[in-house]
C-alpha cells in the first residue's frame, strides 16, 4: 500500500492537476516532483511544442506470412526492447501498404502504452521500414526544434519515465494515449549540450545496428566456413508440415516430434562434414541447466544481483530482471565468459524463445541466471563459446533444438538427445575469423550501453546544474 507522509505531502490542489484522480501511483510515484522539478527550470516547454506527431497505429487485421519477400519485420511491444532483430515475426507487406501508420523510421522514440507502460527504445537506423503494434506509442520528433537523440534520452531518464508511467490508466490492463503525454514538460539547454546528448545516442544506435549485422555476417560465414552454404538462408516453412513419417525411435525418447522430416534433414546435413557432437565438445566444460533455488530479494545497493530469466536474456539490457541476495544465490548461476544460454524451458510456438540462443559476456558477466537457460561451455580450448554461438542463434540451431524436446505441457529440452546435437567444425582459421567477429558484435553491444548512460548522466547533470 502507498502511503504519503510528511516527507512526501499530497497537495489538494494535485487533484485537480491529475483530473481528479484518487488512485496513489501519480501523487506517490515521483512524477508529480519530476514535473514540478522541470517546471520550475528557465526553460522548459511542453513535449507537444518539439514534436510533429505523438500517435500509435490503432488497430487493425494482423495477417502473417514467413517468407520476408512478401513481409515486413513487426515489432510487438516487447520486441522494441530485441537487441537483435533477426528474430521478428513478418506481417503481410499488403497489411502495411494499408496501415502506413503501421511503419516507423529511425530517429523515433517507441513508448510501450498498454501492459507494461514506459518501456522506451531508439529507433535504430536499421528498422526503416518496419512496423510497429499499436501497443507501442511514436514520439516523432520536430528536427528543427529538437535532437531525437536528446528527446529520446530525456523521455527515458529517472524524469521522464515516472510521469510517462504515471499517466497510465486502468485497473487491470493499463494503457496510456497521445493525450496523456502532449503536455510533458521537455527542459531545454544549450544547442551544444543537446546536440552533444544526440550525437552519443546515435553512436550508440549506430554501434547497436553494427552489433547485429555483425552477428548475421557470422553465422552465414560459420555455415559457409563449414561447407554448407545452402543453410544460410534456410527457410523452415517453405519445407511443408512433417506428415505420415516413419521412425525408429532410439530408448532415448518416443516422441514422434523429435524424429520429424525437416529437423532429421537438418541434423544429417550437420553430420555430413567434419563435426563433434555436443557433448563431446562439453565434456570437459559445461552442458546442463542452472540449480533451482528459493530467490531473496534485495537491491543492487545491499549485496544484490540481477537475476536474468528467459524474458530478459534477449533484450538490450536486463531491465526488468528480479534483484535477489547474492550471498543466498548458488555459484551455478553465474557462467564463464563466452557461455552460450539456449532457452530451455517454454513452448514451442514460432514467437517463443524455446531452443533460441545468446552468448554472456562483457557486461552481462556478473549477473546470475534462472535455470531456464541451458548452459553450453566449451570444455575444447580451440572451440570457443563465440565460435558456437555463430550456430546456435541461427534459426537452422533452433530448430534443431526443438527436435529435442520432452514434457507434454510446457517442453524442457531432452538433455540426452541436446548431448548428441553433431556441431560441424571449421578450420582453425575460420573459427578464429567467426569468434573474432562475435566478439566484436558484443563489445559494439557494451559500448552502445556506456555511450547511452553517458548521455544520461549528461542531462541529469545539466538538471541539477540548472536547479542551483
């Protein structure tokens, strides 16, 4: 329960600011402070005055297709947050040509409005021309008032967040619209620090698109590395359904599904050239999944640490990761550098994260992990963790994955089948070139966040500064 108290008042005349709201979150969150705050700064105008739109795309019929000839990559409200946009979903070309409302440019800044509400990205130069769901809000931005880059860093600040989350209404599903944020209060400085904030957030944005592509080239150049060019742009559904098959099942599992067409053509082609099973590669390393334990909450200030789960494990930063007690925390759930996490526990559905891959490393090394990932460690010197993740974030990996699958409700990876899983192994050279690559993907990727937290200590600075 929120209460206030001496320390934190609630003026009668708040009331009648809010629309003479009587739920606590926009009188006990900090947003009525931050607006106060910004308010009282010299120059401070309302968001509506530096935008040339502040809108989403209103509903519409979702028809999707596979094949990206004939799509367009969609975000869902979740998917702003992707560091890697390989994974996206398609919506029918048609749909956006119908919708253009739909379709979002680099620059913007995306406010999820429904569900969870304040979630905010940058619009990345590689996203011209995708869409976008109508839970996600547009900040365009009016370049000849205001640098995106300074807006968007302004919008995600500790200043901007609590009164975009405040606004949200609702006692179950909360959401908030265009009106709710046209009259946000955006504090102004110098043309110099503003341009300055801008120039680091597209770098950051620049360094981001450059990590993915950076991970793309890899995994085409591991499947041609290894002589198997034809996987590159491997497409599953354009196969057919795998119908009427016979089998001869192994003791290791009766599943029908794990001895399906399109996955058995995958395995053998990895057969096919010189390769090592999984568990050979792990034997001297590590292939299994985390220890469940009972979580103690704490913070990051009082010997706390991050616990990632499989919802975060994706995204450019493990933001909404629970903050549980180190000291009660089994050493189990922290990895080595450059292990390779496969989602390991889930469903199956095309949108899911079961069997899909991410590498910890740099900044991501001192978090801990839920038992929900399936830790894959070289236990070969030759063989490193980025040479394998070239393959594993590839959709030819995870569907190979999904073949081995036990549960009947949500699946677990088949630990014993996953030990079999044949990696196909390139000359030394090549996997040194291929590991090299990946590396250089999440060092861009820890780079872009040290660049933005720059940005942001810039403005909280240059507010405080101002508030003297």
């Amino acid at each position: 329960m929120k209460i206030a108290s001496i320390d934190n008042p609630v003026r009668a005349d708040w009331f009648h600011e809010q629309g003479l709201r009587l739920d606590a979150t926009p009188y006990l969150s900090g947003a009525l402070e931050a607006r106060k705050r910004l308010e009282a700064l010299p120059n401070t105008v309302r968001l509506d005055r530096v935008t040339t739109g502040i809108f989403h795309a209103g509903r519409f019929s979702r028809r999707w297709v596979n094949n990206p000839e004939h799509g367009v990559p969609f975000f869902s409200s979740t998917d702003v947050l992707e560091a890697d946009y390989s994974y996206l979903p398609y919506i029918a070309r048609s749909a956006a040509e119908k919708f253009p409302r739909l379709l979002i440019e680099p620059g913007w800044t995306l406010v999820t409005r429904s569900g969870t509400v304040g979630r905010i990205a940058y619009a990345r130069p590689d996203v011209d021309g995708f869409a976008c769901s109508e839970h996600v809000m547009r900040v365009v931005p009016d370049e000849s008032e205001i640098r995106p880059g300074y807006l968007n860093t302004f919008l995600r600040s500790r200043f901007g967040v609590p009164m975009i989350v405040a606004s949200a209404y609702g006692a179950i599903i909360q959401h908030i619209e265009p009106n709710h944020l046209i009259d946000l209060p955006v504090p102004r400085f110098s043309s110099s620090l503003e341009q300055r904030i801008h120039n680091l957030v597209e770098e950051s944005a620049q360094l981001r698109a450059a990590s993915q592509a950076g991970l793309v080239a890899a995994t085409e150049d591991f499947f041609r590395a290894v002589g198997l060019p034809e996987l590159v742009d491997y497409r599953w559904h354009d196969e057919g359904r795998d119908l009427g098959f016979d089998v001869n099942p192994s003791p290791s599992s009766l599943r029908a599904m794990n001895y399906a067409g399109r996955a058995l053509r995958l395995k053998q082609a990895m057969a096919s050239v010189p390769h090592l099973t999984l568990g050979e590669i792990c034997r001297n390393g590590r292939l299994g999944n985390g220890p469940m334990f009972k979580r103690i909450d704490s913070d990051l200030g009082h010997g706390g640490v991050l616990l990632v789960g499989q919802r975060q494990g994706w995204w450019n930063r493990p933001e909404d990761g629970r903050v549980i007690s180190r000291a009660q925390t089994p050493a189990d759930c922290f990895v080595a550098d450059e292990t390779v996490m496969v989602g390991a526990q889930g469903l199956p559905s095309e949108g899911g994260l079961l069997g899909r891959g991410m590498m910890v490393t740099g900044r991501w090394l001192p978090h801990a992990y839920s038992q929900h990932f399936l830790r894959i460690g070289s236990g070969l010197a030759d063989i490193p963790g980025a040479y394998l993740f070239a393959l594993f974030r590839s959709e030819v990996s995870m569907r190979i994955f999904r073949s081995m699958l036990a549960g009947s409700g949500p699946q677990s990876l088949h630990t014993t089948l996953v030990a079999s899983y044949p990696i196909p192994i390139a000359a030394e050279s090549d996997r040194q070139r291929i590991a090299g690559s990946v590396r250089q993907a999440y060092r861009d990727r820890d780079r872009a966040d040290v660049i933005e937290d720059e940005a942001l200590a810039l403005l909280t600075q240059a507010i405080e500064g101002a508030e003297r």
